[in-house]
C-alpha cells in the first residue's frame, strides 16, 4: 500500500492518541486519496488539509495541515484517517484547498462522512479546474458576521455547508464510502461522491 505524503504514519498516530486504549480487531480507517486537474496543480504550491469531526452534536477541529507542493511531491497523493477507539462511527469533515504561493484559495473541497467498524474504506477528493472561479465563494461560508478576526465568526463545519463540485455550489451531505482499492480511480471516487449530494 502506497501513501503519497511521508507524514501519513505521524498522523495515524496524532488521530489515534486522542483516546484509544483497545485496539479494533480489525483495521477501522478512511484512505482519502486526493488528485487535482492540471490546472490547478499548476497554479498551487500548498496542499492544505483540515480534519473536524462531531461530539455530542457538536463540530471540533482535531487537525490542521499544510504541505509545499514541488518537484519532491507525488500525485495521487493518499492520507491514512484512523479513528480513536471511542469515535470509530463518529461523523467527521474532510476539507482539502489547494493553495497559491501568496496563501489565497484556488480550488478546495470537502466531504463528511464515518468510519466502517472494521473496514478500510476509501474517500476520493479531486481539486477541480471547474471550481477554481468558485472556491472561495463556495468554500469559506462562515456562521455568524465576520467584520474581521472575531472569535464569534466561526468556520462553517459539516453536511449543510456548501462545497464547490462539478463548477457549482453543492450542499456538502454525508457520503457512504465504498471499500479501499489501491488501484481505484479517484475522479470515479470523486463522482460517486458527488452523487451523493444531489
């Protein structure tokens, strides 16, 4: 099995140290295997990743990552999401933006979904050239007035935020993910994932 980005193993671990003390007899983890069009890897130079999930109804941060996008970097890119023993059907987001080297938003999307007790499924997540003229208007809604960097104003989190896929603003849903196959397509990942939405 292939991972795309080096620091996978660093972040299984960070994930599962949030409160594991059992281990699932069998492996509970997403793959989230992440491409983009041409012309967005062209114009990016950060991948960035942000990881939230649902306690109690309501929506936390638990990860936020950013990677330089060079020559040293490998598409498709694949990242390893392992649950803590006491969230394996817990819902969480998945947010991938792909970013200039002046830090603004070129293209982003996101998905919510759970784990499968004791499976390893798989989340497609494709940075379309589509939505490059829709990022920012589809990807950074926020709850609540934000004049500038008030703690009120708050980043939208879960199902009923909207996403850009396919060149238009969707409502994000909650997607079932199919089994972990290496050599799966992630556009046909990515499809079936929009599907969901409509």
């Amino acid at each position: 099995m292939r991972y795309g980005l080096r620091t996978t193993l660093a972040l299984i671990a960070g994930l599962s140290s949030l409160g594991c003390d059992d281990k699932p007899s069998e492996p509970t983890a997403v793959i989230v295997r992440m491409n983009a069009d041409p012309e967005v890897k062209r114009g990016m130079r950060a991948l960035a990743l942000r990881i939230s999930r649902q306690r109690e109804g309501v929506w936390e941060g638990v990860l936020e990552r950013a990677w330089e996008i060079d020559s040293r970097f490998t598409w498709p890119a694949e990242l390893p999401i392992a649950p803590v023993q006491d969230s394996v059907l817990r819902t969480f987001e998945v947010v991938v933006e792909a970013r200039a080297s002046d830090g603004h938003l070129i293209a982003g999307t996101r998905a919510v979904t759970t784990f499968e007790k004791d499976e390893v499924t798989a989340l497609g997540v494709f940075l379309q050239a589509a939505c490059m003229d829709l990022g920012a208007e589809c990807e950074t809604p926020s709850i609540g007035q934000c004049p500038g960097d008030e703690p009120a104003c708050k980043p939208c989190r879960g199902p009923d935020c909207m996403t850009c896929r396919g060149g238009r603003c969707v409502r994000t849903g909650v997607s079932t993910l199919p089994a972990y196959d290496e050599s799966g397509d992630i556009g046909e990942l990515f499809d079936d994932l929009t599907e969901d939405t409509r």
